[in-house]
C-alpha cells in the first residue's frame, strides 16, 4: 500500500504525461506567479500598510503549500538526496526558506522573489523544446566566447585604472576625486556612457582626458556584442550542419536544422 501510494504521488508530482501530473504542474505554475506577485506587491508601503495581514496570510499560504510539495517530491521520489541536491531540488527548498528565515530576520521574506525560478518547469510541462535548444545554441556562444570576453574585459580594467589614476592627480580631492578607487568609479561610468555625474573634472586637462575617455567608450561599447553575436553565428551553424545526413532511401543531404523528416522523400532522417 505504501509502494502504490509513494508512486501515485510521484507519477502527479513528476510527471506531466497524464493529465493529473499535467493539471498538477499548471496548477503550480500559477500558484507561483500568484506568491511572486504577491511578494512584489506587498513591497509598496502604501499597500503593505493597507492590507498587512491578507498579504501575511497570503504568504504563508503559499509558503505551506509550497513546503508540502518540497516534502512529498523528497518523499516520492525513488532517489531523495539526487532530487534534493538537483537544481530544481536547491530551487524549491530556497522558493520556502526566505519565509521561516523571516520569523527570525527582518526584509528576508522579500527575497522569496527567488520563485519565479520555479517558471523554468513550464518548458518541460509545455514540452517547449525548441526554446530548450535556443537557451543551449546560447549558451554554448556564450561558453565560447567567454576567453575573448575575458580578455576585453581585462584591456578595460586596464583603461579605466589608467583614467582613474590620471584623473586623481589631475583633478584631486577639490573635484571629488578622493581616492583612486573613487577615479576609477569615475572611468567605469564614464566609458559605459552611464554619465551619472556626482563626480566630474573641474580642469580643462581633465575635460580633455573625460572626452577621450567617452568617445573611447561608444568605440568599444559594442565589442562585446560583436564577439558574442559572432559565436552565436557559429553555433546555430554548427548545429544546422549536425543536420546535414544524407537520407538512407534516397541520399538527399541539404536538410533544414530543424529537420527530422527527409523533404525530398519524407523518411525519416
């Protein structure tokens, strides 16, 4: 009796071919977007003072059913410290925490915003493969252009220490160049166009050197997305040509990406 329920449980909490499991999971979903909108709303003052305690017991609702849920996944499941340790499993014991950490620290209840990573199941429960496979065509542009980036990024640090430095001894402390940490705070935004402007050269040396460094900054603003732009071009080659099989019944190879089905034939490739 206890096999046959364990399995029960765990074919409607992890599993989305039935329809039970299937309800189940949208059921969830919008019980998360409920519980997120409910932590965003309850961060106005105006409505947190007004409804206190609907939103307190909205919360709290939402935190017992969430925990309900984490401790039947970990009870149903054949393989408890697998799911547990899984990043779904991590996801949904931090989607509660929050809450109880909250009966003993102030603001941490604002943190169960952190639920809205619970939204990622909705690409297994609505079978939303094609996007699976677009996050890994980026990821996987992103994985190889990490070395250029890094390499970017370190020819920036390099420049604004550099503008940072010079501005500190141009400038000083009558300009708010306090520090060179502070001057080099002063080149980030500079460069990224940000423009703040809490802190800015008063010398005609030190304008000269801050409009060097802004034109320097729309110069290089955009190679980041050029590297990345570029690997992702070749992996969505890369991942078309995987496709480019030559069809066992009639030996057509020039096949969509996407392809699974010969268009010359329509056998399967």
């Amino acid at each position: 009796m206890g096999v046959e329920f364990r399995k029960k449980i765990f074919i409607i909490i992890f599993g989305t071919e039935t329809r039970t499991g299937r309800t189940f999971d949208i059921l969830l979903l919008w019980m998360i977007i409920l519980s997120v909108a409910t932590v965003v709303l309850e961060s106005v003052p105006s409505l947190r003072e007004a409804y206190h305690e609907l939103f307190m017991t909205t919360e709290w609702f939402f935190t017992i059913v969430f925990t309900l849920e984490y401790l039947l996944r970990i009870y149903s499941t054949p393989r408890p410290l697998k799911y547990i340790t899984s990043f779904y499993g991590v996801v949904d014991l931090l989607a509660i925490l929050p809450s109880y950490l909250g009966l003993v620290f102030d603001q941490y209840t604002f943190l169960l915003t952190i639920r809205a990573l619970r939204l990622l199941r909705m690409f297994r429960v609505f079978k939303l493969a094609r996007y699976v496979k677009e996050a890994a065509i980026l990821g996987k542009a992103l994985q190889l252009s990490m070395h250029k980036i890094v390499v970017f990024f370190g020819a920036v640090l390099t420049l604004v220490l550099i503008l940072g430095s010079l501005l500190y001894l141009i400038e000083g402390k009558e300009s708010g160049f306090t520090s060179i940490p502070q001057s080099v705070y002063w080149a980030i935004v500079t460069i990224t166009t940000v423009g703040y402007g809490d802190i800015a050269p008063a010398t005609v040396l030190g304008k000269i050197i801050a409009s060097v460094a802004m034109l320097t900054g729309y110069s290089i603003i955009a190679v980041p997305t050029g590297i990345i732009s570029v690997e992702i071009g070749k992996a969505v080659k890369s991942s078309r040509s995987a496709k480019q099989v030559f069809c066992k019944s009639c030996g057509h190879n020039n096949h969509d990406g996407d392809a699974n089905y010969c268009k010359i034939c329509g056998e399967k490739i």
